[in-house]
C-alpha cells in the first residue's frame, strides 16, 4: 500500500526532465565555448564549424535513419530548410567568427541577447509572453551582464560595434530565429532525425564556403589539443545539448526553454577557471545566483 502510494508521486514529470536535460545542455553549450576558444587557435572559424558538425553528423546518422519520418516530411519541411540555414550555416560560422575577431567578453554579452530575442517574438508562435516570465528574463539577464562584465559596468559602456561585435549580434538573431523555428518542426521530426539534418547539411555548406582555407589540410596540422576541442564542441555542444534543446522546447516551450543559455557564462566562468587558470571573481558568483534566481522564476509554475 505505502509503495503503491508513493510510486506515481516519486516519478518525475517530463517537464521535469525537461528541466534537468536543459541543465545538463547547458553544460555542454560552456565546454563548446572553451573548446571553441582552443580550436580556433590552430584553424579558422569555417574550418572549426565544418568539422564540429560533420563529427555531429556521423555520431547522430544511426539514430537518424531508425528514427525517419515513415511520410516525409510534409508540412516540416520549410521550417527545417530554415532551421539548416539559421542553426546549421550562419550560426556556427558567425559565432565562431565573432569569436575570432572580438574579445570572449563582447561576444558572449551580444549573443546573450539571444532569449531575450527570442521571448520577445515567442507570441509569434503561440506562446504567452506574461510579465512574470519577462521579470525573470530581466533578472537573468542582469546576471549574465554582472558575470560576463565581472561586475564592471564601465565595460558595458566601451561595448564599440565593431566588426566582430556586430557579428555577434548577427549570430544572436540567428539562433533566435532557429529557436522561433523549431517550434513548427519538433511535434512533427524526432531531435535525433532533426539535428542530423541540420548538422549534416550545415557541414557540407560550411565545407564549401571554407573550401579556400583548407579544410582537410588545417585538420592534419592541427594539434591533438586543437582537434580534441572540435570533438568536444561536437559531442557535448551539438550532439548532447542539441538533443536535450529541442526535446526542451516540445516539452516546455521556446520561450522557457532559451533561458537556459543564461547559465552559460557562468559555467563558462567555472570551466575556464578549472582548466584555463583564469580567476574566479565574487562579481562572478553574484551573478551566478542572479542567474539562477532568474532561471527559477522564469520556469517555475503558478498556482
């Protein structure tokens, strides 16, 4: 009778799950981003984005084919074509660009940006943008901004749109145009079948567009440091977050699912302590717990 009672209450719900995948996509997103930074130290940002996701492709393409859709595509099929073009094209190529020509601090702040794009146009798609959940963007969004500036607003004021910086701010309408998106395509594709096609398609068109650089040639000169910072973007960034982003967004929504990247910069901060020997600020942890403070109250329910 006791465990009869208390089973259905100890089974987690999806949103639940939800929930802890989006915790653990985060993760991933902040290794990618130090991974990133090593990889581009031994090839170009078109190269790097072309191998991520040819990596990604190969590890998802056995999920991908058992998990086709028995009838085509149908009515998915335009909002993926743009999916390709957003999340498997311009995306990867202008964050790692923004990424190569500006400092980590510009372009992790402009492409921040990217929930609060992309909750500000969630109505677009039928979601109800209320003002509790926007209360908790704000707040979120204050504490990316204390972490990403380490607490110093002079530099919020010396942001310049440069090159590099109005790259960033590209690729923040990018993703948010992917996350609007993907709402027309996870009802009808699985994530596995999904991110497949964008990153295989991605790849190929990355390739092409970076085929002046040498793809093949920079992989062989690369360093195995260089080569395991691609790898790592590829599993963990694509592969891992990926699947757990759009299982996020069928389960809870765009507009909570996006949230979850303000808890980048400060896992970011936490890796590039442990393996870049950077400090560790008390702005940073301030603006850690804002951060959560903001994830919480964004997705927690009412009533």
């Amino acid at each position: 009778m006791l465990s009869g009672t208390m089973g259905p209450a100890a089974r987690p719900t999806p949103q639940t799950l939800a929930y802890a995948g989006l915790s653990l996509a985060t993760v991933g997103w902040a290794a990618g981003f130090v991974a990133g930074k090593v990889a581009l130290g031994a090839m170009s940002p078109l190269v790097v984005a072309a191998w991520r996701y040819a990596v990604a492709a190969a590890i998802l393409l056995p999920f991908a084919l058992r998990q086709r859709p028995a009838e085509g595509l149908g009515r998915a099929a335009g909002p993926l074509a743009l999916m390709v073009v957003c999340g498997g094209v311009l995306y990867p190529w202008l964050f790692l660009l923004a990424l190569s020509r500006t400092s980590a601090t510009n372009t992790a702040l402009l492409i921040a940006l990217n929930p609060v794009l992309t909750l500000l146009f969630s109505p677009l798609v039928g979601e109800r943008l209320d003002r509790r959940r926007l209360a908790g963007v704000l707040v979120a969004l204050v504490g990316a901004a204390t972490v990403i500036t380490r607490g110093d607003p002079a530099h919020l004021a010396a942001l310049s749109l440069g090159s590099g910086d109005l790259v960033a701010l590209a690729a923040a309408a990018t993703w948010a145009t992917f996350n609007l998106t993907s709402r027309h395509v996870v009802g009808h594709l699985t994530p596995a079948f999904t991110n497949c096609v964008i990153y295989a398609l991605g790849a190929v068109a990355l390739y092409v567009l970076g085929s002046g650089d040498r793809p093949w040639a920079q992989l062989a000169a690369a360093t195995p440091t260089a080569v395991a910072g691609v790898v790592v973007m590829a599993v963990l960034s694509s592969v891992i977050a990926g699947q757990f982003f759009l299982v996020g967004v069928r389960t809870v929504g765009v507009g909570r699912t996006v949230v979850f990247v303000y808890l980048v910069p400060v896992l970011t901060a936490l890796l590039s302590t442990t393996f870049l020997g950077e400090r560790f600020l008390p702005a940073q942890a301030v603006g850690g717990a804002t951060v959560l403070a903001g994830v919480y109250w964004t997705t927690r329910t009412v009533g």
